[in-house]
C-alpha cells in the first residue's frame, strides 16, 4: 500500500494514525524512475514525547500479559506477513530500488525473527536452586525492562526493524520504530498489518523524523533502550548519547567486507557467489563483500571469471522480471560512488569493468557493476566503505597476508573465504577478526536464531540483534533469595 504524496498520517501513535504538524518534510522517491512516492512530515521532539507517553502508558498491562498470550500476536502478524510478502516487496522495491526477488528474501529474513519471538516462553525462562543456603532458595527471573526504540535504515527496510520489534514486545516491552525517512511506507505497511492482529493501543508506535526524532529518543527518560543500525559516524553518535542518557545501547555501523579467494578454490563457484554479495542489492547491505583477496595463483583466472559475471547482470527497475541489479537509493548516492571510483582510479586501480559506463540511460539512480583492480593498500578506497555496486580486488602471496589486510581495516562485519582446504578454513575462521565469518559463502548472514555480530567499528554494544542477545537485551536479570521459616523447617 503506497502513501499517496498528500497523506500526512504517516505516525503511528497510542494505536491512532496521526498526521504531524511538523514543518520540515522528506521527499519519497523511487530510485528507478525518480517518482515521487509521498512527502513525509520529519517529527518534532512533541511527535515522539507523545510516541513513548503511548508506550509508556501501554507497559504496564503489556507486561502482565502472560508471555503465552502476547506471542498470539505475533503468530498472527507472522501470517499476515506470509499473506501479503509480494504486496510488502513490492513495496519495498518501488521505494528502495532492490529487486522484486531480493526484497521478497529480505521480508523472509524478517518472518524468521517474528518465528524465533514466538518463541519466548521459552527463552525468556530464568533459572534456580534450591537450598543455596539451608532453607534459602536462590531464582534467577528476567523481567521486561520498559519502552525500547529502534532507528533503521534505508537498505532494508522491512528485514532490520523485524530484528528488534518481536523480540521487544515478546519480552513485555513496549516500542518506538524510527524507520529512514527514505524509506517508511515499507514500515508504515508492517504496522498496519500488526494493527489488524488487536495488539494494544499502544505497545507498538511509529514516527518517522529525521535527526531532532532521534535525539529526542535517545534523551527521553522513559526510553530504557535503544537499537540502531547505519552508518559507523551516526552508530558512534547514537552510542555516546545513549550511554550518556543511561540507556542500554546496541549499535550496527558499517563494514568493509573482504573475502580470500584461495589458489584450490573452485572459482567458478567463488565468482558466481562472489558476483551475488558484492553486487546484489546494489552492493547496499552491511554483508556485502567489497573487497577481493587473491591469493597466488588465483588471481588472473578469478579477476577474468568475476568481470565476465558481473558485466552480464542485467541492472533496471527491479520490478522488471529479468532485472538482476536495481539501482541505488538516490541520485546523490550514485554521485558519491562515482566520485569514489574516480578516486580509486587515481590512487592506482585500475578500473577493469566500469559502471560508470554501463549504466541504463534515462532517469534513475543507476549505477552498472564495478570491479577495480590493483588498488593499492595504501589507497583511501581501501578502507572507505562504498556501499554501492563496487568490488576492489587485491592481491597477496598468501592467507597469512591476506588476514594481515583484514586485520588492518578499522571494520569487522563479515569476512569470507574460499578453498577446499579445511587447514586453510580453520585456520581463516580462527584468525579472521569479524563477527559473521563465511566459509565458501558470500554473505555471511546469521539465522534468526543466532547472533548478527560485527566487531571492530561495525558494531558498538555488547549483545547483538536477533535469538538469544534479543532476548538478554530487552530483559533485566533479577535474582531473588528466599528463605521461609516455618515450625516444619526448624527441625533440619
């Protein structure tokens, strides 16, 4: 369902769609055609006071729901996903820009972690011991811990907010969505659709704002806790001022992903593979690889294999069918990526497929795949996240080389490697510092029911989005010790 460019009941508050009085708007485009989709109001500081007053005020029934009874709603809101995932990716790509395919597996993704929430009766359980002491029992419980806010960004727009929201209100909490403003028919979607499962009034809010928005979260009072995902510069920021405020904080930054290719690779595989994650989704995800060690003697045969699979992807409006690559967010990120690729070029790569030139005529943030090669370590390019469809390709004489370039990017999202050594794998696996590590796989995307790690300056906190960390993020811990004299007792 697309907001028409009049509609300013974009908030989502105390169960009521509500138009803003904000004076400052963002323009909605689609990215393959330059449409615009609506002009969102950005909220003011009183949009989301009243956002988590709504929430505030929902938690303390929320919390005695029984966890039994508010997973419910959440079964509901997995089947009204499932009902209307095409109408959602759609959506999703009209507003975004990625394929009709990918944002049908991104939606899925999401699906996972409302499946995984429905889980917390289980999860959620504590633990005890009988007779720590001679009648003294100890219990560990865990309990909701009260408002929690989420900020997601532009790339996927219904898979990251589903990595926070069920696991939320699962616990008991209430909730505060800040989804892009580039991006928020796709999360406008997901909470009508939750609306019609009869959650509370209340327990999910959402306001779309720009940096006023998150800043007054992050100084609310009421706002125990705080998931971002984004950009390194604005995760840093967001961790700070949320530590500051006394806020429990989780932040995703950016990445700068390598993957080794080893000589006993099979490269036909590695380039097909190699070929999806650094170009799928318009190289626009924190997983994507964007730089290729090659190690020895897989170098020539790996850079002809990788130009040929890149330069055949057939890049358009990813609504279009036989669309492989859609564009990228806006016009200024095409701009920012094709001024990085000169900049490589100038600092000694050289470009051996070329974007620049192969993009689709007419309107539209298009942007054709890129593979640089011979860019030197010393180049900015080499620890500069892109986030676009460029792949920079680099050679050493072997893996111990190729950890040491790992080991000097200041990110640690994600790292890959191919062979068909398991030495080789162990030894990468053991060495590789990045949180999400790949073995003959190009995105390392972890299951809902792990962890999605980062470390380094990809990741700021200490528990992690998804399974287990969600669960330990959105619960305090409280241990009661219990003794209870009684005539019965005495006699031990």
């Amino acid at each position: 369902m697309t907001v028409s460019a009049e509609d300013r009941a974009i908030n989502f508050i105390g169960g009521e769609w509500q138009r803003s009085n904000a004076s400052d708007t963002a323009t909605v485009f689609n990215p393959a055609t330059e449409e615009i989709l609506a002009r969102v109001p950005l909220a003011a500081a009183a949009d989301v006071n009243a956002a988590v007053s709504a929430a505030e005020r929902a938690f303390p029934a929320w919390r005695r729901t029984p966890p039994q009874e508010r997973i419910q709603f959440l079964f509901q809101f997995k089947r009204l996903l499932e009902t209307h995932a095409d109408e959602i990716a759609r959506l999703t790509t009209t507003e975004n820009g990625k394929t009709f395919a990918e944002a049908r597996a991104e939606l899925q993704r999401g699906i996972e972690n409302v499946e995984v929430a429905c889980g917390i009766p289980s999860l959620m359980q504590g633990y005890n011991l009988e007779d720590v002491a001679r009648g003294i029992d100890e219990t560990m419980i865990r309990q909701p811990i009260g408002v929690a806010a989420a900020i997601t960004p532009f790339n996927f727009p219904a898979m990251i907010p589903l990595w926070f929201l069920p696991y939320a209100i699962a616990c008991g909490n209430t909730f505060v969505l800040k989804p892009s403003e580039r991006v928020p028919l796709t999360a406008r979607r997901l909470i009508e659709l939750l609306d019609q499962t009869g959650l509370p009034k209340g327990v999910v809010n959402l306001v779309v704002g720009g940096k006023s928005a998150v800043d007054a979260l992050l100084e609310h009072p009421a706002v125990r806790a705080i998931s971002f995902v984004g950009s390194t510069p604005v995760a840093k920021y967001v961790y700070e001022t949320g530590a500051k405020f006394g806020k429990r904080v989780q932040c995703q930054g950016g990445a700068k992903n390598f993957v080794v290719v080893m000589p006993d690779a099979d490269l036909d595989m590695a380039a097909q593979i190699v070929t999806d994650s650094a170009f799928g989704c318009a190289g626009q995800r924190c997983l994507a690889i964007s730089s290729a060690i090659l190690v020895g003697e897989a170098e020539e045969p790996f850079r002809k294999r990788i130009v040929e699979r890149a330069a055949s992807l057939r890049v358009g409006n990813g609504l279009t069918p036989d669309v492989q690559m859609g564009p990228v967010i806006s016009p200024q990120s095409r701009d920012r990526i094709e001024t990085l690729i000169g900049r490589g070029i100038a600092e000694g790569g050289r470009a051996i497929l070329d974007g620049r030139q192969t993009k689709p005529a007419g309107p539209g943030a298009f942007l054709g795949p890129t593979v640089l090669a011979d860019v030197p370590a010393a180049s900015s390019l080499t620890g500069t996240e892109i986030f676009g469809p460029v792949l920079t390709l680099h050679s050493t004489p072997g893996l111990d080389e190729a950890l040491a370039m790992l080991a000097g990017s200041a990110y640690g999202n994600a790292a890959s490697i191919f062979t068909t050594s398991g030495v080789a794998a162990r030894h990468f696996r053991y060495e590789a510092q990045a949180g999400n590590i790949g073995v003959n796989i190009g995105v390392a995307a972890p299951m809902a029911y792990f962890p999605f790690s980062g470390w380094k300056n990809s990741f700021f906190g200490v528990l992690h989005g998804q399974g287990r960390d969600g669960v330990e993020f959105y619960t305090d811990k409280k241990v009661v010790v219990e003794r209870w004299p009684s005539e019965w007792s005495r006699k031990f």
